[in-house]
C-alpha cells in the first residue's frame, strides 16, 4: 500500500473531479469558502507548475439556481440549461478569480459526449487541453450543460472525469466527493468500515453501494463514483476517491480515502470514448458470419454481413451492431448514412462500387472505429 500511495504522490499529471455538493449550498449558489478551500489545495499541490493538474467540475447548474429563483434542481432539461448558462459562467469567474491568488490561469473547456465520440471533435479536446497544460494554464472542465441534450449527455461528471483522465494521460485520477472513501455499507449506520484498497472486482463483490448524494444538487453518487474508479483503473490509471476535505492528503499519497489499482492497460483514447460515452443512434444487425468476423476475428464490418438497420443516423454517428438474437455485441462510428444501408446490404463492395461508384468501396464500420461489448 506504501508504494501505491508513494505513486501517488510522484504522479506528473492528474485530473481532479469535484462534485456539485462539495462546491455550493444544498439550496444552491457557490460557497465561496469552499471554492477557495479547493483552489488552495490545487494550486499548492501544483508545487510551482512541476505538477499538471486538470479540474473537471461540476456545479454549473448549481450555481444558477439561486440566481434563477429556483429552489432546488429542476427535473426538465430546458430549465436545466438555463441554470447551468446562468451559473457556467459564475462558476468560472469563481475559479478565476481564487486561483489568481496564486498566480495560476485558469481556461475553461465545456465537453459533450459527442465532441468525444466524433474522431476530428476527440482531437481537437485533446489538442486544447495538451496546450493549456504546455502554456501553464489550469484547465477546469465540465460538460457543456447548456447545449447537451439527453441523447448526447455523460450523464454525470464522474464518468466524464474518468474518460478526460485516460484522454490527456493521466498518471492519476482524484474524485472527491462528500463521502471520505468507498465503505462496504451505508457509512450512515454503524457496523460499516471503509475499504483501504480496491485491486479488483472481487473486493466490490459484496460491497453496497448508495445512490444518493447527501446535498441533493449534483447527479451523482457512489455508484457513478465506483463505475468512473472502474473505466479509469481499467484504462492503467489509479484512482484516489475521498472527500473535498481530504484532497490534500489524497493528492500528497498519504492514507486517505479508497485506493483503486490499475487493472488493465491504456487502449486507443477514442475506442474508450467511443465505449464509455457514446449514445448509439441506431443499430445494425449482423448475420452470423459477420459477428465471428467482428467479434472473433477482430474484423472491419463489411455491407455482405448487415441484416438489418434501424435508427436514424448520419456517417460518423454511433451504432451498435448486434447479432440475430438481438445481443449487443460491439459498437462503432459508421461510414454512411442509415438512408443509405438498406442499398447496401447483403452486397460485396466490388458490386456496389461498380454500381454506386468507388465511394462505396469500403466498410460500413471500420475497425479502428470498433469496440466488443462485454458479453
């Protein structure tokens, strides 16, 4: 455990995610105080720029709602959107202001999950955020609450940190929540004990998990915490998860909190987008020998093995392919239209190019545009 925190405290790049609760009032509006609590932390642990530190933060809806004279979280997505335009801005203002005690830039970068499954969209967020490190800046990230609809939603920060973490290289993920780490009960009732390390499944495999967070202003929770700790450990990145209290513990790798090894290693930065936070737009249903091309062979998909198409989407959108059962077995970027499927299925792409011209010479998914579902 000794040398798992010791890493911890080497680590050269880290995204930090703090959550709505630790930030602002359970009727909403910024607590101050806490921000700069926060800042402090950060910009210390920054140790004069040899540390690169990325803050995805949550909040912005928020912030908006005492301005807005709204008293607590609205469920519809419009008045969603008009909170979080009202409180992005407050929220960076906030940070601006507090991390120029130190001296530190701050630039504000607003994801949907369709920037990152869209291959020009994923490199240009991966562009911005490695130049704001080189210049010196500190990027505070957030989704673009404002303009995302549910189709195109994280759905919460936690998994979007998870993902920003395993887009910039990260050496460390830091959640911070209002809870001080993951506990094998409700840390509300006694009996229940806080888990040191997590190395694997099987040490959540008798673990309960809440849902709900204590403020009642962010969308999150232990279980989005939990699945965020998984894509990033899976992705070769540690996890530290504690509370907004404790991150200055956390980010100097003393015992705090709960500590999740590394489980896998660092896939391609799109196909774990493409994975993790993409919103199929319609799905293809594959023959047989199309699902063992793709599934066991690890092959492009080609217009021969397509069934069926359904859904409405556009060349580049996310679809699933399934097999005739209906199972889910991979999910990739298509090169054509859904209007344009039903043209080409069951055929070889020497006869639709021949047809159709040389434009239809090529696969409907490619396969450095694919990833296998778990089964």
């Amino acid at each position: 455990m000794a040398s798992a925190r010791q890493s911890v405290a080497e680590a050269r790049r880290v995204v930090v995610k703090v959550g709505s609760s630790s930030l602002t009032t359970a009727a909403g509006g910024l607590d101050a105080d806490r921000v700069d609590a926060l800042v402090d932390v950060l910009a210390k642990s920054r140790d004069g720029g040899l540390r690169e530190i990325v803050l995805v933060s949550s909040g912005a809806i928020a912030a908006g709602l005492s301005p807005l004279g709204l008293v607590r979280r609205p469920k519809d997505l419009a008045r969603q959107q008009a909170a979080a335009s009202v409180g992005q801005g407050l929220l960076v203002a906030r940070y601006t202001a507090s991390f120029a005690r130190y001296g530190v830039r701050v630039g504000q970068v607003l994801l949907t999950s369709d920037d990152m499954a869209r291959r020009a969209h994923h490199r240009n967020a991966s562009r911005t955020l490695d130049q704001l490190l080189a210049m010196g800046a500190l990027p505070v990230v957030n989704e673009n609450d404002t303009v995302a609809t549910d189709e195109i939603r994280f759905g919460d920060n936690d998994r979007l940190a998870a993902l920003v973490a395993h887009l910039v290289h990260a050496d460390l993920l830091v959640l911070l929540s209002d809870v001080d780490g993951l506990y094998d009960g409700d840390p509300a009732k006694p009996g229940t004990s806080r888990i040191d390390e997590v190395r694997g499944p099987a040490d959540m495999a008798h673990v309960e998990i809440g849902s709900a967070g204590k403020a009642g202003v962010g969308t999150g929770g232990m279980v989005t915490k939990v699945e965020a700790a998984r894509i990033a450990a899976a992705a070769g990145i540690p996890v530290v998860l504690t509370s907004a209290s404790h991150a200055g513990d956390a980010l100097a790798g003393r015992a705090t909190g709960t500590y999740f090894h590394r489980t896998g290693r660092r896939s391609a930065d799109r196909l774990l987008w493409l994975q993790h936070a993409s919103e199929p737009r319609g799905a293809l249903t594959l023959d047989d020998g199309a699902v063992r091309a793709v599934v066991e062979g690890r092959k492009s998909l080609l217009p021969a093995g397509i069934a069926a198409v359904e859904g409405e989407f556009t060349a580049g959108d996310p679809v699933e392919l399934r097999d005739a059962a209906g199972r889910a077995v991979a999910r990739g970027l298509v090169n054509f239209d859904a209007k344009e499927i039903p043209l080409l299925i069951g055929r070889s792409t020497r006869d639709l190019a021949k047809e159709l011209g040389p434009a239809y010479e090529r696969e409907v998914v490619h396969r450095d545009d694919l990833v296998l579902l778990p089964g």
